[in-house]
C-alpha cells in the first residue's frame, strides 16, 4: 500500500477519483473540487491549501481523502471559534489546522472514499496518514467535517472525537403535488404557508427554473450580482467566484440548478442548487431588495415543488434556521470528528463535547414538537 500528498487535485486521476466518489455527492466529483481549486475559490491565498490523500494498493486507487490546510476557520460550518481563541489564550497556534471537508459545503456526504465500502483498513490506514501529516506540517489539529453517519463509528475507533449538531432537511413521502404535501399539516399550519404564497403570487413575482445548459455567462452574470449584493450586506464576499459557477455549467450541467425570481420580465432574487438523481441540496441566495415571503417561496417551496415534481426523495436546504421548521423540514443529526494533538485541550473539548451532544439531544426533541405536520412531527 503506497499513501501520497496531492496539493492539487488536478495531480489525481479524474476517472479514478469519481469511480471511488460515485454519483450520489455532486460535491464530491473530482470536476467540482478541479473547478474550485482552479477558479481561485480555494486556494492558499484564500486560507484553503489542497493536502489531498490517496491510497494506492496494488497499482490502483484504493481509497482517497479530500484535505486541505487551513488558516482559518471560515467556510467550514463547524464553529471551533473559541477552540482557536483558548488555545491563543494559552499562547499556542490553533492554525494551521487539516479539515477534510468539501469547501464552503456544508452538506453530509463520504469523506473517506473507497472502492469497497467495507474497506475499514483502508479507512485507518488514510486517517493514521492524515495525523503524521498534521504531526510532520506543525498542524494543531485535524478535522473531519459533515461525515456520513455511517463513518462515525470509524472514526471513534481511530480515537476521534465525535460531534454531534444538526440541520433541518425534508423528505418526500410519495407527494403527488405541493397540496398533496400541505394535506399532511395541520389547518393553521397550512394557511400560514398558503399565505406565504398567495403575498409573493400577488406580487406579481413569477419564477423559473434553471439547469445548467441554460446558464450562460449572462445568465450568470444575473445571478452572481444577486448574490453577491447579498453577501455584501453580511459584510461579505460570496465564497465561490462567478467563474467557478459557469464552469459547473459546462461541466457537470445536470448537477446545478437556479430557480429565478421575476417581476415584469426582471430577476429580482435568485436561490442556486446543487442536485443528484435523490438530492436537491440548497445553496445560495440573493435578491435585490425587500419582497414578503419571498426568501421562504425561493429557497424552500420552490425547491419542494422540484423535489416533487422530479421525485427527489430528500431537500438539504443548508444549515441553521428555525424558520425551516413550519416550513416541513425536520431536525436530523449531522456529525463532525475531531483529533487534537494538545492532549490537555483534547480532554477538555471531549468533556465540552459530552455536554453539547446532550443540549443537541434536547434541542433536536424540542423543535421536532413543533413541526407543523398533523401527527406532531414528520411522517415517517
């Protein structure tokens, strides 16, 4: 077995790459991760340094692991803030640290991709790989960020430390049309959200979908101005560059999707998404002023309408937001795992984590009351 370093993932086989990360992650294709490394998206400049692994047994790819260096936390949706701000107080570096994450993406999928999924050596082996490199490059720490649920228990086996938070997704259950989906809420549940509605219908607001053969550099242009004027009033920039957005559109065209708001002919917001054959996963947003419900109509009863329209089995609008709850999205866990080198900081975080995990637990009881499905929480 023969593990490498790529500090590119141009240096790694597109076609042996995508045969280990499959199909169900669009994220995840070695186009998406080339396109945001060759755009200037991710970059050391942007505190992004590619250190991907790979493993290699017998001449072919045997398993390989997304991985970069950081010099920050930004962009990562695991907030470890006050992990880096303690280990200033106590005079030590937090960064650099390694993060195996899918940039700027904050959505569960496999983070050690294999050939054969029951490849638990392989598993060990890439992690071991992923502390010597932290260990040899002066990292404080490394990272594994939205891991399936089903990888939890193989990193607790090779010591991590496992967090538990959560998001808030909806699942189809066999919808015939968006009423059919309102029949399952209770009656004043389903008056709020026809309201949301009918306030952005008479408006005068229309919408269209989007894929990516019908985005062009114009069309582009459109979007990215919606969104970065958006970003902008958070004090921002948006993370991904336009440039990188047109590329998904000539290269992986079925996997992006831009649902347009317009009045009188004119954009006026606009939510981007990526999809697979199952999945719609929620991305970004931005609009050119005020419009009632219009945020809610774009990014989320939109999306549902597509996901029933094309049956889509499960919608990840993104993290955070309360506000998803009435809306018919649910409480699900998502996971993070953890290994620090500082030993006297890993059992104080592991004590901090024990106590989060429970507040999660509490929390994710709480709000899964409050769904606005007739039975009290989500069918099924």
């Amino acid at each position: 077995m023969k593990v490498a370093v790529h500090d590119s993932i141009s240096s790694i086989a597109r076609e042996d790459w995508d045969v280990l990360a499959g199909d169900d992650y669009p994220f995840l294709r070695h186009t998406f991760l080339e396109l945001a490394e060759h755009t200037g998206s991710v970059s050391p400049d942007a505190g992004w340094t590619p250190r991907h692994l790979t493993l290699h047994s017998g001449g072919k790819l045997r398993a390989a692991m997304p991985l970069y260096e950081k010099s920050h936390s930004w962009g990562e949706f695991v907030f470890d803030w006050a992990w880096a701000q303690a280990y200033e107080q106590a005079g030590l570096d937090y960064y650099p640290k390694l993060v195996s994450a899918i940039p700027f993406t904050p959505a569960p999928s496999t983070r050690i991709l294999r050939a054969d999924h029951g490849d638990h050596e392989a598993v060990q082996v890439l992690l071991s790989a992923a502390i010597r490199l932290a260990s040899d490059t002066g990292c404080s720490s490394l990272h594994v960020l939205f891991p399936t649920t089903d990888e939890v228990s193989l990193f607790q086996d090779a010591g991590f430390l496992v967090r538990k938070d959560c998001q808030f997704h909806w699942h189809n259950r066999g919808y015939t049309n968006f009423d059919d989906f309102l029949a399952t809420f209770t009656s004043a549940k389903r008056k709020k959200a026809k309201r949301d509605r009918r306030r952005v219908a008479e408006n005068g607001i229309r919408f269209r979908r989007l894929r990516g053969a019908d985005l062009d550099k114009g069309a582009w242009s459109t979007v990215y101005a919606l969104i970065a004027r958006t970003f902008m009033l958070r004090g921002s920039l948006p993370y991904f560059n336009q440039a990188f957005f047109e590329g998904l559109s000539t290269n992986l065209p079925d996997n992006i999707l831009v649902i347009m708001a317009e009045k009188g002919g004119t954009p006026v917001a606009a939510a981007v998404f990526y999809e697979s054959d199952t999945t719609l996963y929620g991305r970004y947003w931005g609009s050119d002023g005020h419009f009632d419900a219009l945020h809610f109509e774009t990014c989320y009863y939109q999306g549902i309408d597509y996901c029933i329209d094309t049956g889509k089995q499960l919608f990840e609008p993104g993290t955070q937001g309360e506000h998803k709850i009435s809306r018919g999205f649910s409480p699900v866990e998502t996971w993070s795992a953890h290994w620090l080198a500082h030993p006297e900081f890993a059992d104080a975080i592991e004590r901090y984590l024990d106590e989060e995990g429970r507040h999660v637990d509490r929390y994710i009881e709480n709000v899964d009351a409050h769904t606005p499905y007739k039975s009290g929480k989500d069918q099924g």
